[in-house]
C-alpha cells in the first residue's frame, strides 16, 4: 500500500460522489498510516476544494464515542469551500448522505506552535479570538462506515464536509463554555441536546488534544483557522426539504437548509 494510491481512491470517491467501499491492500494499516493519507487526501483536491480553512475533532462527546464505537478523538480538515455561513440554503444533491452535527467552534488568534508543546486547557485558551455556533456538515460518504475502521475514516477526514458557522463571540464575552447547553432541531422538532462539558470535559481540551495530535507530527495550529471541537449531539441525517438550527444558549444560533 502507498499513501498516495489510497488518497486517490478517496479523493476519487469524493468528487463522484459516489460511496466509498473498503480498500483492501490499499487501506491504512492503523491510525499514524490513516493520518499519512489524510495528508495526501488534502493535496489531492486542493484545487476544486481550495486551501484547508482548519479542522475538525470527532469523537470528543461520550455520545459520539458510543454512536461511532471509537473510543478516542479523531481529527480532520475543513476546506474553505465547505465553509458556509448562517442560513445558507445548500444542495442535498451534492452530498452522499449528509448530516448535521452541534458543535462549539473557535477561532484562533494566534498560531499554536508546534515546539510550544506539550499544550493543555489552561495554556491554550489564550491562542482563541472567538467562540461561534457551528452545524458540522458531515457525509456518510461510505458503503458501510462501520465495516472500514477508524484509519479509513481518518483518511476520509473522519465524515467531514464543512461546516456552517454563526455570528462570533469575542473570547471574553462568553460565559463558562460548560454552561452552554446545545439543542439540535430538526424541521421544528428537538433531536437532541448537550453541552459543553460534554466535549473531553471541555472543549479546551478537545483544542489542546489537537493541537498536540498536530504537534507530534511536527504541524502548528495557526491564526485565524476555525476548529470544531465535536458535537454535543448524536449525528442527525437528512432528506431534502429539510431545516435543522442549532441552539446554544450564551452563544446563538446558526441555521442551514437543504433544497
């Protein structure tokens, strides 16, 4: 197996839009190989998908840990064309099977460098410029995801497909992030809630997980890249037609519909 023949099968799944099956030969042996094909994947397609805006970290909720059966976090990329704002309006067709997640996001001041760490909660927090509520777009881009483990799904940026990101709340102008109580609402209905004390006990230490993930392969968080700190709430799929809000009391909402 080499890294690049496994990206490009995945990054060839992704632009068809069409389910990606188990690789065989060519499938990551364990998480480091998943990771050193996530990083060919994101060359692949950076010119349809344009420049990595940040990242992402899956399973940080005990509820995402049991949903997905891996009990650790997982990280991935966003690209700039997934990143959409408040209320956008987007097409069901373009995704496999797209779903929605609640997230906290953050904003970065400044870089985290990678010779910084180690990195923890405490020492963290001063590198975030802003909290923003966040819908993660994901798409079970996948023949059966639960049948291809957690290195394949590292490669595929672990479901990432953009995000849809509210109005920005300065760092000092947030209440305790544990107290902030996310609902997921479907066409009206609550699907479910969390909060943020649900995120690795904080998402500050969902932001230091990955800025030491990052470290350890000689990578540095830099200013202004969003990172969704994982959902409060189990992955909630869609049809066409459907609105889903997220709301995050101390932090607002943010929408998105699918046509």
């Amino acid at each position: 197996m080499t890294d690049i023949s496994a990206a490009t099968i995945i990054a060839d799944a992704r632009r068809a839009r069409v389910p990606l099956h188990a690789l065989g030969a060519d499938a990551p042996h364990d998480e480091a190989e998943g990771y050193r094909v996530q990083d060919a994947v994101h060359q692949q397609p950076a010119a349809e998908l344009g420049r990595l805006a940040g990242h992402k970290i899956g399973c940080t909720s005990a509820v995402m840990q049991s949903y997905l059966g891996i009990p650790h976090p997982c990280a991935g990329g966003i690209f700039a064309s997934g990143v959409h704002l408040d209320g956008a309006s987007l097409r069901h067709g373009d995704y496999v099977r797209v779903g929605v997640e609640c997230e906290i996001a953050v904003r970065l001041a400044r870089d985290v460098a990678a010779h910084a760490a180690p990195h923890t909660a405490q020492t963290i927090v001063d590198a975030i410029d802003a909290y923003l509520p966040a819908i993660e777009l994901v798409d079970d881009r996948y023949a059966d995801w639960s049948s291809l483990g957690a290195p394949t799904l590292i490669a595929d940026d672990f479901f990432a497909a953009g995000c849809v990101l509210g109005a920005p709340v300065p760092r000092g102008a947030l209440p305790d992030l544990l107290s902030v109580v996310g609902r997921a609402v479907i066409n009206g209905q609550e699907v479910g809630r969390g909060s943020g004390a649900d995120v690795l006990g904080h998402p500050h230490n969902a932001l230091a997980w990955l800025a030491n993930h990052l470290a350890a392969q000689g990578k540095s968080l830099r200013a202004g890249e969003i990172v969704l700190t994982g959902s409060l709430v189990q992955t909630v799929w869609l049809n066409a037609g459907d609105a889903a809000v997220m709301e995050m009391s101390g932090l607002g909402n943010v929408a998105v519909e699918f046509r």
